[in-house]
C-alpha cells in the first residue's frame, strides 16, 4: 500500500489487489503494506465504500468495460492463454483423452486430489496467518482428503479384481487344461509313457508344494 494515497473521511472499505493478486475490498485500518490500493484512472481517487458492505451506500465509479487495447483486455488474453497452456499439460485430461480405459486415468486422478488437498493446506495455513476464519478451507481440505481415500481404495478394488486368484475353481480348471495338453504333447512327441508318468509324478509334487504358490503369486506382482 502506498502511504501517499490519502483514504476519504468516512470510507469504511477500499478496494485493494492483496499479495496474491486478489481484489477484496478491507477497512482502512487493516491495510498493509502488501495491499496495492485500486485507483481510479479517471479521478485519480481510491475506490472506496461508505456504510456496511451490502447496504446500498455511496463509493466511487466504477469505470467503464474495458476496451480492447487496454491493460485489463491484455491481462484477461494473457490470463486464457495460460489456462489454454494449463489445460493441454493437465495429466489427467492428457490421460483421459489417450487411453480412457487404462488404469493410469484413476492414478492420474489420485495424484490431482493429492495435489488439491496439499494447495487446501497451504491455503489454510496462510489464512491462519493473516487472522482469518478457515473452517470453510478445512472442510474442503476434509472432502479433499476423504476423495483422496476413496479413489484409492477404488483403485486396489480395481487392481486386485484384474489379479488371477490361484485358489479360485476357475483357475485350477484352466491348470488343469494346460497340464492335459501338456501330457498330449508328451505323447505326439513320442515321450515313453514310464517317462512321462516320472515327469507328471516330479510336477505334481512341485505344484503341490506351498513354496510353489507364494512363488507364483509373487511372480504376478512383479511389474
């Protein structure tokens, strides 16, 4: 805030940009330094606000919409250029869009609901900071976190319902087909049946063999 721009007698709000280049309107004598008084071009006057915010009151113009050539139409051109730039980089749109099916899209999600709840936490410390009410920015870092939690259990439901469960019926049938066809190929390939009842003999006993299983079911965790 500038020292040397004097406020009106009698205003009970102006209109500053704050350090995060928001505009909010806030009593005289709660301005900082920080605080960049919003200044209007045509009377060289801060804007101001008399009475109680939402009564009808008295304060400055406000200016006319801004003209194409003017500093307000190029920040808004520069500001949707950026949220284009933003858009095409997201990840999970950028995943969505490529591959819609994958599971990616779901770990892409997670990530961004990490990502907001991370922001929701700054946004409180800093609002804690400055003196301000943040129940409304812990509920929403609550909803964040709890959107955190679901999409993660989502995602291991999703995860375990594509892994192959070796103790299922439908599993020891497949086995069991491919160790017939395997036994198949023993003979047209013209395997002698004492030798090929040792080699089933030695199998089963491998398969049978609990160290087998934790191997196989490790094996499908590998990536």
């Amino acid at each position: 805030m500038s020292t040397r721009i004097p406020i009106p007698h009698g205003a009970t709000r102006v209109q500053v940009k704050d350090e995060y280049g928001k505009l909010i309107w806030k009593k005289p004598s709660e301005l900082v330094d920080k605080d960049d008084v919003q200044i209007n071009p045509k009377t060289g006057e801060p804007y101001v606000m008399y009475g109680k915010p939402g009564s009808p009151s008295t304060s400055s113009p406000i200016t006319n919409p801004a003209s194409p050539n003017s500093s307000s139409a190029v920040n808004l051109n520069s500001l949707q250029q950026r949220k284009k730039t933003k858009v095409k980089s997201d990840k999970v749109l950028g995943e969505t869009k490529t591959n819609p099916d994958s599971e990616h899209v779901l770990t892409q999600v997670l990530v961004g609901l990490a990502e907001e709840s991370a922001s929701l936490a700054f946004e409180r410390e800093e609002a804690e900071r400055r003196g301000e009410k943040t129940s409304q920015i812990s509920l929403r870092r609550v909803n964040a976190l709890r959107a955190v939690g679901d999409t993660w259990l989502k995602k291991k439901e999703i995860m375990s319902s594509k892994s192959i469960d070796l103790e299922s019926k439908a599993f020891k049938k497949v086995f069991g087909h491919i160790a017939e066809t395997f036994r198949k190929a023993c003979d047209e390939a013209g395997v002698r049946p004492e030798l090929a009842e040792s080699i089933f003999a030695v199998f089963g006993t491998m398969v049978d063999d609990p160290d087998w299983m934790n191997d196989a079911k490790k094996a499908m965790e590998e990536k």
